[in-house]
C-alpha cells in the first residue's frame, strides 16, 4: 500500500484560479506596454500619406459629389 504524504493542501482552489489570472494579467500587460511604441518612421510615412490624400481625393471628386457630401455633414451636425 503506498503511503500518502504527511503535506497537506494548504492552498484552496480558488487562490490557485487567482494566481494564474494574476500571472496572466502581468504577462499582458507587459505585451501592451511594448506594443505602444511607436516607429518614428511609420509615422512619418503614415503622415506624408494622410496629407497627400486628402487633396487628391478632393480632386477626384465631382462637384455634384462633393455637394452631396457637404450636405450629408451638414444634416449629421444639425441632427445632433
């Protein structure tokens, strides 16, 4: 017959369950933090993008669309 250890459970099901939700949460959280840095890069050519494509999309549009557009955010403001 095997003997059974003298140890006891000291520790409940639930701190267990709280442990590894603690240890996931700090793994978490230290992913996030690393993942905020921003390129200087990426964000220079984002930037260069965002400022040439307002203004050819504006001279792609036809003065009837950009009427229509107009008056569809004019009525957003208004409904507010």
């Amino acid at each position: 017959m095997q003997k059974r250890s003298s140890k006891k459970k000291t520790e409940d099901i639930n701190i267990i369950a709280a442990n590894i939700v603690k240890q996931t949460i700090d793994k978490s959280i230290l992913k996030s933090s690393k993942s905020k840095e921003k390129n200087p890069n990426a964000v220079a050519l984002g930037r260069l993008g965002g400022l040439k494509g307002g203004k050819a999309r504006a001279e792609k549009l036809s003065a009837k669309r950009r009427k229509e557009i107009a008056k569809k955010a004019a009525e957003a403001r208004w409904n507010k």
